[in-house]
C-alpha cells in the first residue's frame, strides 16, 4: 500500500500537476483524484511521474546479454533496463543456432511467468531475432546460421507461441514466409519485418499476409537507393518507403542519438506520429559499461563491436553495431530532437509500444487498474526512482 502526492502525472494526453495517486496490491488506484494525504504518504516534490517505458527491442545490457542463455544474464540484463526506466521489456535474440533460439525462448517463458522476480523488467515474452534475416541485411549479427522459412522447423520454433515466444521478425524477400508469417499470426503473435531488402511490392504483399511492425526504421532495410535490382529505371520503392506510406505499420526508431540524425528523428515523428513511432534502444551488453570491445550476443557465436561514446560500432568504425543507452536516454533524445511535447514523447516508450505488443490494458499508462509501473524523473528528465508492481527497483 503506497499513497503519493505532489506529482506532476505524465498522461498520453496531457500533464496533470499537484496530482495524487496510490497503490494497492501492485495497481494504481485513484489517479489524479485529489485527497487528503495520508501521513505514510510520500511527497514527490512536483516530479514528473511517467509510465514506466516499454522497450521492444533489447539484447542486453550491463555486461550480460539474453543469448547468453542464463537465468542471471536475463536478471542482469532486466536490473540494468530499470535502472533506465523500462519495467517492461521484449528480450531479443540474435542470429544463432537453432538449439540456441529453443533455449532462449524457454528461459523467455519462464521468467516471463506472472510469479517469475527478474529484480528489475518485466519480460513480455522474447522477441525472436535472426532466424529470418536476409543475410545481405545482418548488419553487426554472425553470418551463420539463417534459417529459410520450412514448416517443419517454423513449427519447432512457433510451438513457442504464449510459452516464451511474443514477436517474430521476417524478411519478406524469402521464399516461404508468407507461410510462415501466416501461421506465426494463427498462433497470436506480433509478426514483424526487419534485416530486409525487399520492395515496396514486396513489403505490401506482407502487409496482407499480416506483418504489422517495421524493425528500427532507416537501419537495416531496403531504400529508393539501397535497392539492387537488374532494370535501374524506373527508380523503385523499398522498405523505408513502404514503411511510411502503409498506415497499418506501426514501426521504430533507436533514439540515442547515434543511430538516427535529428531530421530522421523528425522525418519519422511527423509521418508516423506518437501512436504509430515507438522509441527502442536496441541495447547490447555494453550498456552501463565503459567504453571497450564487447561480445554481441554469445560469446562462442557472437560478433565482437565496440562501444565508442553513446554507439556501439563494428570493429572497423565503419558500421553500427546496436545500442548502448538506456530508453530514459532516448527520451531526452527524442524530445530535443523533435520539439514534441512531454506526454507525446512518453507516450513513444510507453503506451504506444503497449498496444504494438496487445499488452495495453494491463500496461503502458497511468490509469486506475493498471499494473503500477512507473518511473520518476526529475525537471531535466533523468531517472530519481522506478517501481514495477508498486516495488522499487531503482
């Protein structure tokens, strides 16, 4: 049982200051209501206080990373996030074996589980990353290992679905995914396109077979310029294109600052806008580490990059290579970027990707009933305190 006051609540569609809220058996109850305060309560000294953010996209963090297949790397990895403000979060695999993938997805199950303490994030259950990559595509993954969609092995890896298994990303170039996306959606779950070089065309037809959410836009995928096809002229569309023409894609950006230019930034705010744009980090190991070479995703299997400042990069420097900054910090990215207001930029790390997942009736905003996850930040936006299911984590 927990009673607040003197907070300036973050709501999707405003800010509601001097405003109260309380907690009971981990679920917000009378939000905004104004009250006397209890004398337990705890003045929050006019704070913003925003729903905990929702991160889509994450490998690892604070030296671990979640294909390194343990119960204490998923635990790191889940402290570390909090420690940003992400009590919500899709563990994402990298290009690996498939006794790897099974594994990882078991351990998604398991501490994805309503009784399961990850001492930090809350897991939505993992998002399946690699398997279907166009190899052209990889960007900084292992060139090992792809799998082209085959019903038999898919069925290996969709039994998952409900037990470990929430987001699943395609190409849609390969031959057999209209399949495989068809079956991935039979079984509930969030089918996504990425690591893609495919055409407009292409993209479009897997918009009908049900892909609905576009990887890290501008990283990774098809473009009027990256395309490669026999006849140059006319010039044609990729995935970059058909992401912000089709309106039933959702899609996201990694704001840290590295990866996308402020006009990118812009670019993507202004023609998805705050209910179609989600911010992710995209996080490696290296997140609240010093800057160094790192392993991304298994040490046995993996790639080794480099964190060089707020980026990760391929050995080389000429590459990007994942991210290596917490979602409060693309937060303050996206807000200076972009000039979008408070509740907008928030609604990005919370509520939007809640309903890109299906899990916004239980999260992603400051209602009453919602689970009581929620992040304080002070006037310049960095993280005071964050609490999942009404306990403080950080």
């Amino acid at each position: 049982m927990l009673d607040f006051f003197n907070a300036t609540l973050i709501l999707p569609d405003g800010l509601m200051p001097q405003a109260a809220f309380s907690v009971r058996n981990g679920r917000f109850t009378n939000i905004g209501y104004p009250r006397k305060a209890s004398v337990e309560a705890v003045s929050l000294m006019g704070k913003y206080v925003a729903p905990g953010f929702i991160d889509l996209h994450v490998h690892g963090g604070d030296g671990a990373d979640f294909m390194d297949l343990t119960p204490e790397a998923f635990k790191t990895v889940c402290r570390c996030h909090a420690r940003h403000g992400t009590t919500t979060l899709t563990p994402t695999s990298t290009v690996a074996t498939r006794s790897q993938y099974k594994r990882f997805l078991q351990l998604c199950g398991e501490l994805s589980a309503p009784n399961a303490d990850t001492g930090g994030a809350r897991l939505a259950g993992g998002h399946l990353y690699g398997p279907y990559f166009h190899p052209a595509a990889k960007g900084c993954h292992p060139a090992a290992d792809f799998l082209t969609p085959d019903p038999k092995q898919d069925d290996e890896l969709l039994a998952f679905a409900g037990k470990g298994l929430k987001t699943l990303t395609v190409a849609p170039e390969t031959p057999g995914t209209e399949r495989l996306v068809k079956a991935a959606k039979e079984k509930g779950l969030l089918v996504t396109a990425g690591h893609t070089y495919a055409t407009f065309e292409q993209l479009e037809a897997a918009v009908g077979w049900g892909v609905r959410h576009i990887d890290h836009l501008f990283c990774a995928m098809s473009d009027r310029a990256r395309l490669r096809v026999e006849q140059p002229f006319p010039m044609r569309a990729g995935v970059m294109e058909g992401t912000l023409y089709h309106d039933q894609l959702t899609t996201e950006v990694i704001a840290d600052g590295v990866h996308l230019s402020a006009g990118l930034l812009k670019l993507a705010y202004k023609l998805k806008g705050p209910d179609k744009l989600a911010l992710v980090s995209d996080a490696m190991r290296a997140v609240d580490r010093p800057d160094g070479e790192y392993w991304f995703g298994p040490a046995d299997f993996g790639e080794l990059v480099r964190r060089k400042g707020n980026g990760g990069l391929t050995l080389d420097g000429q590459g990007l290579a994942s991210g290596v900054m917490g979602m409060d910090h693309c937060v303050r990215t996206m807000k200076q970027a972009t000039g979008a207001g408070l509740p907008e930029v928030v609604r990005m790390a919370s509520l939007t990707p809640a309903r890109i997942l299906g899990i916004d009736r239980d999260t992603g905003s400051l209602e009453v009933g919602k689970r009581a996850d929620f992040v304080v930040l002070t006037e310049d936006l960095q993280v005071d305190r964050v609490y999942v299911g009404g306990v403080k984590v950080n």
